[in-house]
C-alpha cells in the first residue's frame, strides 16, 4: 500500500514538473531542497524532464542523465531569473535573527533549512516559509510573525494569536540576521 502511495505520489510530482518544464521560459530554474537542507540548482534550459522512478534522475538536452535520491528530497522549487532578482528567495532568510518584542526588548529567532524556527522567547519552537517574499512562521503557541525586506533593512511583524498574517500586526520591530552571508 505505502509503496502505491509513493508511486502515485511520483508520477504526480512527475506530471507537475513535465507542465512547468514545458511552459518555462529559458530564464527559470528548478532548486531542489534536500533534506539534509543542501540545495542543487538546475536551468531550466538545460533538462527536458525529470524521471521519478527508481533510481531517479534529471535528464538533460543533451541525453545524460544526472540521479538523484527521491528518498532524500525535501522539495522542489521553481525560479525564474526575473522573479529571483527582485525578491529574496528562502536562502536569504536563513539563519539567526535579531528582532523587538514590541515592548522595547530584543530577542532571536533562527530560521532553519527544514523549515523548523526556533526563538528565544515565550513557546521556542515554530516551522517557516516563504510566502510574498517573506518569511512566514507559525508558532506552536500561535503567534505568527513576519520577516520581511523593507528596502535595504529588514522587518519583523508580528501577529498574536487569532490574527492572520493578511490582518494588522500586533507590532512592528526591525529585523536584522546576525549571520554574515556570502556575497
């Protein structure tokens, strides 16, 4: 049975990519997320397909093949050139944050490569994604808050509980990511 559901989990995720590939422009690429959170880049220009079947594999224009472990995937990510300039994608928010509390204190929060967040205050574990170009984290002891970029800084918006991230935060602070990053 399980081994049905990951097969039709794969031609799922197969028929998905064959759709994106086709109506991509030359300018995209597919990242994929491993779950050990390194990450492989792939133009989109350069694959025809991506097979799902044991062993898996990308496969290039030119007729080689590249495997991959499926067992070892987080997730795929697609990205174009376009978008990828004017927006931080999910690396730029990796990483220790330094941000208010809204009552004049600071605290941090650590936003991981699996999507698991952690602070340093009140209910210390959350999980995170990037949704409008900006990081989204729900907190187990339902807060939510917002790390966005405001022109060269950035900002923490947070949202207490029973408050959406489309509602008015409960308070804004500045952000800032105390892990320096390569250029």
């Amino acid at each position: 049975m399980r081994k049905g559901l990951l097969m039709m989990g794969a031609v799922s995720v197969l028929l998905s990519l064959t759709t994106i590939l086709n109506a991509a422009d030359d300018h995209g690429s597919i990242v994929i997320v491993f779950k050990d959170g390194h990450q492989q880049t792939f133009a989109m220009s350069e694959i025809t397909s991506i097979d799902m079947k044991a062993p898996s594999a990308v496969v290039y224009r030119d007729g080689h093949k590249e495997k991959i472990p499926a067992s070892e995937i987080s997730r795929i990510e697609f990205q174009t050139s376009t978008l990828s300039s004017m927006a931080p994608g999910r690396n730029h928010f990796l990483g220790k944050w330094e941000v208010g509390d809204g009552s004049g204190h600071r605290f941090y929060i650590t936003l991981e490569p699996d999507g698991d967040a952690r602070k340093s205050i009140g209910s210390t574990h959350g999980t995170w994604t990037v949704v409008d170009n900006e990081a989204r984290i729900s907190w187990d002891d339902g807060w939510h808050d917002a790390i966005r970029k405001t022109g060269s800084s950035h900002e923490k918006r947070a949202f207490e509980p029973g408050r959406t991230f489309e509602d008015e935060p409960s308070n804004v602070t500045a952000a800032r990511n105390t892990e320096s990053k390569p250029i």
